[in-house]
C-alpha cells in the first residue's frame, strides 16, 4: 500500500462557504424567485469553470430573463465573493503541514472568483500546489481533473488524499487511484480527523472551534 504523503482539499464546503448560504444572501436582490434564478445561474456557470470566459456577462443574461432589475456584478459579490474561511480547516492545513505532508487547493471555479480568492484569502501562502479548474481547463468530476492535478503535484495517485463535500467529485478522484473521502464543514472536524486517521494521515495539531457564521454554499 503507497503511503500517503499528499492531502489535497476542495475549497467550497470544505474549507470555504458563503455568509448566511447560496440561497440566503441572494434573497434580498432576487426575492421570492431566488432558488430558481440561482440555480439556473448555477448551471449557465458550470461550463466556464474549465476555461477563461468572464461569468458576470452569463449571470447578466440571467437576470435579464427573469427581468430582474439588479447588477450581476453587485449579485456576484454578495454571493460569490462573499466567502468566510472556516478557521478550524485552516488549522487542519496547517497541522499536516507541520506533520510532513504536502497539502494542495483542488477547487472548481471560474476564473473572477478564482482571482478573488487569491487575493482575498491565504491559500496562496498555504498551499504547496493550487490547482483551480479554470488554470487547468478541465473540473471535478471529470478524472482529467485528477489526472492532470496528480501531474502538477508530482505525484502517484496513489499518495494523493481528496477531501470534497460532493461524492461525484470523490468517485472521479478515487477512478485515477486516489484515496478520496467525502466531507464538509457541517460534518464536524472530528470527523474529518476520523476519515483522515483511516488512512493513517494525522495533522500534528488538531483544529480550533468550527466557525459558526459561515451558511451552506453551492459551488463545486
């Protein structure tokens, strides 16, 4: 059995999410039709996050179909940038760092708020690889996604460990031969050190309290 020696993270719900939830913080801009906007908005963005289209004019489009009288721009930034890091997560990272391991970012987004996150949180710092599907042109759950993240690793599969809250993004991480276990902040960092200690990962520090002001998000 290959040791593993890499961790690799997802960003939305597992180490991310957006104040008051997907839903709740576009309630006052879309009113009583805002699951159904934002799910078609959630759709129309799906294909720009394996390449460099701006999604502001995408979410424009949107808006205007439901005749909606706010700016995509303000709409993006009080759902898509408006990110709270989840502390414990952080100290997880950083407690596999101290331990010996190599940790990297795995996320799925488009190339604005991919930006955004770089400057507004410290991923850059933290992680050794940051893998973001808009750099790579492909995203989760296609095993491309993998395959090529394995490569900028430089890595066997194999030594790769994949935490994500969605289980097709596992399973297309465990087809390339990674060890991948499904989790999100909601679950408790208990029990993500549970998952990890089953494949003999363990941080050297366990995480501080969960954060309790960060709702559910949507992304990938």
């Amino acid at each position: 059995m290959t040791t593993i020696r890499h961790v690799l993270f997802d960003a939305d719900g597992v180490l991310q999410e957006i104040r008051g939830g997907f839903y709740t913080s576009a309630t006052p801009f879309l009113g009583e039709r805002t699951r159904e906007i934002m799910n078609l908005a959630s759709e129309r963005e799906r294909p720009l996050l394996a390449g460099d289209d701006d999604f502001l004019p995408v979410l424009d489009d949107v808006l205007r179909q439901y005749e909606v009288d706010v700016r995509a721009a303000d709409l993006f930034a009080a759902v898509w940038q408006n990110i709270a890091a989840s502390a414990a997560s952080l100290d997880l990272v950083r407690g596999l760092r101290d331990a010996g391991y190599a940790v990297h970012l795995g996320t799925n987004q488009v190339r604005r708020r991919a930006d955004h996150m770089r400057a507004a949180l410290p991923y850059d710092e933290l992680f050794d690889v940051k893998l973001y599907s808009c750099d790579l042109g492909v995203a989760k759950p296609d095993a491309a996604f993998f395959q090529k993240a394995a490569t900028r690793i430089g890595a066997e599969p194999a030594s790769i460990l994949f935490v994500d809250d969605h289980s097709p993004n596992v399973a297309g991480a465990r087809s390339t031969g990674m060890t991948a276990v499904h989790w999100r902040i909601d679950d408790g960092h208990d029990v993500l050190l549970e998952l990890l200690a089953e494949h003999g990962v363990a941080p050297d520090v366990g995480p501080g309290p969960d954060d309790d002001d960060a709702g559910a998000g949507a992304s990938t």
